[in-house]
C-alpha cells in the first residue's frame, strides 16, 4: 500500500501557496495530513482540502514534527528562518523563495530541465524565480542539440506577480486615470496604469535584482556557469502570465524545422506558432494552464546561428506552484519506496 505523506505549506494563504494547494488535489498528491501555515493574522483561517478542513497556524518551534515533506511559499526571511528548522526535523524541504537558490549544496529545480539529477539525499530542493522557470524550459532543447552561445531575454511581467496590493494600485489607478484624476503611486517607484516600468526589485551595479537572479539562476540550472546571458526585466500593467522575448546565438547551424522537432519533444512546452493566423502564446491563453508556451519562432538573420522567440507561462502554477509540486512528486517517490518507519 502507498504511503500517504504529513505535508506542510508555509505561506498557505498566498498567491502560490493557494495554487499549490489546489495543484495538490487536483494532481491527487497522496496527503494524510495538511498543515497550512500563514502569518498571524491569518490564524485559524480555514483552507478546505480533499474534502477536509485545515486551520491556519503559525510557525513555532517543533510545528514540522513528523512532517514528511515542506511547501515553502512565504518570504526569503521566513524561509531563512525555519527551513533549517523543517529540516532538522527530518522533512524533506521544496522552498520557493530566493533564500537558498544560489546555494552551491543547493539544488535549484525544474524538474524537465535538470530534475534527473537529483538524489533522495537532497533534502532542501529550491524552485527558482518563474521567469527563470519558462525561460529554462525553453533553452534546454536549444542547448542541448546545438549549444548555447549568448541568450539575451527582455521578461514582460505581469502587474499581479508583485502582489495583491500591486494589483488593487493597478484597478485603482486605470479607473483615476480614466477619469483625469491624479492617483498615488505605493507598489512602485511610479505609476503602473499605462506605464511600463523597467526595473523590478532595487539596483545592484547596473542590473535589477530581477534580472540578477534570471542571469544567476538560468546559468545553474542548465549546468553552464558560463553561459553568455543578458535580461531586462519589465513591470507591465496586464494581470496574468508573465511574457519573454529571447533571442539565442546557437554554437551551430540548426534548421528551424529541427528547432520545432525538438521542441515538440521538449515535457512542458507547447509550439503555439502560426503568424498567419496570428497564432503566438498568449497570457489570456495561457492561465490556469501548465505549460510553457513558445511561438514567434523566427530566425535572426543579423548574426550566425540566431533564434527569436516569445515564450508565455502561468507564474503562479509551471512558474511556481507546479513546478513544487512536481519537484514534491521525486520525493513523494523517495519516500514511497522507503520502508515506513515502526
Ligand atoms: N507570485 C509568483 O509568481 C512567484 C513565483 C515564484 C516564486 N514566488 C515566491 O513564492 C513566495 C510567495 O509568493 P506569493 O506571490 O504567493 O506571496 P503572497 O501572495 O504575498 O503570500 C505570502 C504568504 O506568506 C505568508 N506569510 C507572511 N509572513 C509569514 C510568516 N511570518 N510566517 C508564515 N507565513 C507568512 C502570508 O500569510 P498571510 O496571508 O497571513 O499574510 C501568505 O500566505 C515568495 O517567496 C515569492 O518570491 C512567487
């Protein structure tokens, strides 16, 4: 008889935990028991799962005992804080946020980019950023048949990604807008409504902490610390699916039609591609769904070897939550073929 696993998610009544939650049920993860764990002021809010209710806690010393496996959904101080904490308690640890990912013992996880390569003695495994997410799904094709030579990726990202608060200041201020009314700026440095603001997160040298971590992560995840990468990441003022526009120097001559093959092959990805229909991924297409969706598929005629395209995700679910879970699924595996403890 399969075991069914103690699992707990930090950050449960958030953006990611909640996707991840339903993920869960709807994927029917094995779980014996749910522990959602939020901040105060969500104590003894109820999260309804597979049929029963949980209520929401807080994070105290112990609270991971006998917990098997940790969604971690909160902030980079809340994971660094217990994830150590989770683990010493002997759980196996997926966190998301951005405290660990660049951690050498680390590892940092798409599961159809670079998941074979882990081990049931991983016990923290990280999910990166959910640009980094669709970005990697994408390349790993391109770098594995014909090498990487330089990727240069501008990130279209949705208003909705930096919060609810972003998103309230984004209703608030279309609506003051359209009515010649001033409207403050709180969310962002200036006004998202009609505006496209390139930065996300505070300057480090020349780079956005978001294009930083785009550059860091992607360099891990496909095994190349050396890889030619530049990002711009921009806030734009549309509500679901974060966009890419990437263009790919190759180390050899490859033909479109070969870039397709592989890509049809590629888990996780969708070829939406037909200009003449006006066929490319969309975000009002792609939420709610799990995949990658890549299209705008055109040579780069201005230097050898180059390759546009546009590549679309649902950030909340294959940019964050999915992508969890299906890192949660090797160790629900690892589990499963342990002997239960007596
Ligand atoms: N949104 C995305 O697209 C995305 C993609 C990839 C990774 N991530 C990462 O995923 C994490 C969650 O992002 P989000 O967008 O879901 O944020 P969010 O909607 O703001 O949710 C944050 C969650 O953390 C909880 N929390 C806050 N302080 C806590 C504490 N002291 N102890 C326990 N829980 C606490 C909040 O509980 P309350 O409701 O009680 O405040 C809420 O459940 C972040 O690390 C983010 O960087 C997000």
């Amino acid at each position: 008889v399969s075991r069914s696993l103690k699992v707990a998610v930090v950050g449960a009544t958030g953006a990611v935990g909640q996707a991840l939650i339903s993920i869960l049920d709807s994927r029917k993860f094995p779980v014996a028991e749910l522990l959602p764990f939020a901040s105060k002021r969500s104590v003894g809010r109820e999260i309804s799962f597979q049929g029963r209710t949980s209520i929401c806690r807080v994070l105290t010393p112990g609270c991971f005992d006998n917990v098997d496996l940790a969604f971690f959904d909160a902030s980079d101080a809340v994971s660094q804080e217990w994830v150590p904490q989770a683990i010493l308690s002997g759980a196996w640890v997926v966190d998301n946020s951005a405290a660990f990912r660049m951690d050498p013992k680390v590892p940092l996880v798409v599961p159809e980019v670079n998941g074979s390569h882990l081990t049931e003695s991983d016990r923290l495994l990280a999910g990166p950023n959910c640009s980094t997410v669709q970005l990697v799904v994408a390349l790993k094709s391109l770098s594995d048949r014909w090498g990487l030579k330089r990727v240069v990726v501008s990130t279209y990202k949705i208003t909705r990604g930096a919060g609810i608060e972003a998103m309230a200041e984004l209703s608030s201020q279309t609506l003051a807008r359209l009515s010649g009314q001033a409207a403050d700026s709180k969310a962002f440095v200036h006004p998202i409504a009609f505006n496209c603001i390139p930065q996300i997160g505070s300057f480090k040298n020349d780079y956005t902490g978001e294009e930083t971590k785009i550059m860091e992560e992607s360099r891990k995840i496909l095994g190349l610390p050396e890889l030619k990468i530049t990002a711009t990441a921009i806030r734009v003022p549309t509500l679901h699916c974060h966009g890419e526009s990437v263009n790919v120097e190759c180390m050899t001559p490859f033909k479109i039609s070969d870039v397709r093959q592989a890509w049809t092959e590629q888990a996780g990805l969708v070829i939406q591609d037909d200009p003449s229909s006006s066929v490319y991924p969309m975000g009002i297409d792609a939420v709610g769904k799990d995949y990658v969706g890549v299209g705008r598929i055109r040579r780069d005629e201005s230097v050898d070897n180059g390759l546009n395209f546009w590549v679309v995700s649902d950030n909340l679910r294959k940019g964050a939550a999915l992508n969890a879970v299906q890192i949660g699924e090797s160790v629900l595996q690892w589990i499963q073929a342990k002997p239960k403890k007596i």
